[in-house]
C-alpha cells in the first residue's frame, strides 16, 4: 500500500483529502504544520506529499525546500496546494522540485488521479 502525507494546517481538508484517497487505497500520514511534515516524512518515507503554501510554522516553499536537501526524500513527488492563484512565472517552487500544483478548491477527483499518477498507480 502506498503512502501519502498530507500537511495541511486545517482538519477539515485533512479529511477530504483523506477520504478522497481512500478510494485509491492509500495510507494517509497528516501533519498539521511543516516541522511535522518533515518529522513524518522521515519516519514514514511516503510515496508522494501533499503540501499547502501556508502554514502557520513556515511556508509550503521552506517545507519543500527542506525535503529536496535530504537525499532520502530529495525525489519524492510534491504536489503543493494553496488558495491564492497559482502564476507559473517567477519561483513557485519550480526550482524547488514541486511536481504538481493545485489551486483550493479542487476536485477530489482531480486529486485522486494526480496521486496515482505521481505514485505509479494509475491504470
């Protein structure tokens, strides 16, 4: 079973996000905040990460950032998330390493399909 990490600083999309994947069969890991987010995804090594841009401790970057230093989880796919609109010009985390975006709010659907893309599932 696949393991996804979900950070997110409000519950309530924690849970979609949860039941979204439970349809894929995935493990979901939460962390309400980036210092976490980078604990469990130490101790977990997930298969993809779901990260928002604002969090109350750092932002999305910084987490993100962070991850692409450390050679364990330097290649594991990120998909950054965040409610303001997402320019593809100037750094967004395209240096950083982010493999997908999604602007909130999305489709469960549209997440769910991402997921197995990044995570080798998808039929």
């Amino acid at each position: 079973m696949n393991t996804v990490l979900v950070c997110d600083d409000q519950p309530a999309l924690r849970e979609l996000i949860r039941a979204a994947l439970a349809e894929g069969a995935y493990e979901v890991v939460e962390a309400p905040d980036g210092a976490e987010a980078l604990r469990a995804a130490r101790e977990r090594g997930p298969d993809v990460i779901i990260l928002d841009m604002v969090l109350p401790d750092q932002s999305g970057l910084d987490v993100l950032a962070r991850l692409r230093t450390e050679p364990a989880l330097a290649t594991t796919p990120v998909i950054l998330c965040t409610a303001h609109p997402i320019s593809l010009g100037g750094d967004n985390g395209n240096g950083l390493g982010a493999d997908r975006y999604l602007q909130k709010p999305f489709s469960p659907r549209d997440l769910l399909a991402i997921v197995d893309e990044l995570a080798g599932t998808a039929s």
